[in-house]
C-alpha cells in the first residue's frame, strides 16, 4: 500500500511540476506604457515634409524595414515581435496617437524610450525620419 500511495504522489508532484513550467512560458499580459515626457523642442518641431504625398511611398518602404516587426504593417501593434514586449506598443491609427504633432511623433519614433529603441543612429536621413512621420499619419485614416 505504501508504495502505491508513494505512486500517486510522486506522480502528482511531477504533475504540479510540469504545469509549473509549462506556465512559465504563457505569456504575461503587457503593462500599458506610461505617458511620454516629451521635450519641448520636439513638440514645436515642424515637419519640413507635411502634407508631401510623394514621401508617404519612401515612408511606407522604411517602415517595413525598421518598424513593421513590433507595429505591424498598419501601426496597429500586431506585428510579430510585439507579443514578446513587456509594454504594449499601441495602435497608431487611434486618434489619440494621431493627435500628437508631427515632432511628437519623430520623437517616439526616433529618440524612443524603455523597449522602443533610439534609430537615431539607424536612420541618419532627416528625410526618411520624415517621410516615416508622414506615413504614420496614413495610419488614421
């Protein structure tokens, strides 16, 4: 009798040990990001770029290389990286996130913070940053 017993409750420690693990690797739920503390000097800045559709193509085609991955291909936070963050990434297509100004946005975009890395050193071309700005500005609509 006693081995029997000894049985199930070895078996079931394996049990409470397995979904152990196995719940180790669920995925948390993602914390909302905190507001950003933007500088004043990006919150006044101009777009040099506004309103100039032909830079909405280049955008779209530096999105895809340096964005898509966590935004996915319309900002709405579905893209394949984005579940293995700690923060959510957002929904760019919100109108909360469309009403920040165009500075606002290259910052974010740009300068970044916590998980969203700094591409201020991956894309040096000022026109890109915009032409990037300008597509996300599709993104609304």
């Amino acid at each position: 009798m006693k081995s029997k017993t000894a049985k199930i409750l070895t078996g079931a420690f394996a049990l409470i040990v397995m979904g152990a693990f196995l719940m180790s690797f669920a995925a948390a739920p993602q914390a909302k990001a905190k507001p950003w503390d933007i500088p004043a000097k990006y919150k006044s800045m101009k777009n040099p770029h506004a309103g100039d559709k032909s830079t909405i193509a280049a955008g779209k085609m530096a999105w895809a290389k340096h964005c898509k991955s966590c935004h996915g291909a319309m900002g709405l936070g579905d893209g394949p990286k984005a579940k293995q963050l700690k923060t959510d990434v957002g929904n760019f297509s919100t109108k909360a996130f469309q009403a920040g100004t165009d500075g606002e946005l290259y910052y974010k975009s740009f300068v970044g913070r916590d998980e969203m890395p700094n591409f201020e050193k991956k894309i040096t071309d000022e026109e890109e940053r915009w032409a990037i700005v300008n597509f996300m500005r599709t993104m609304g609509k």
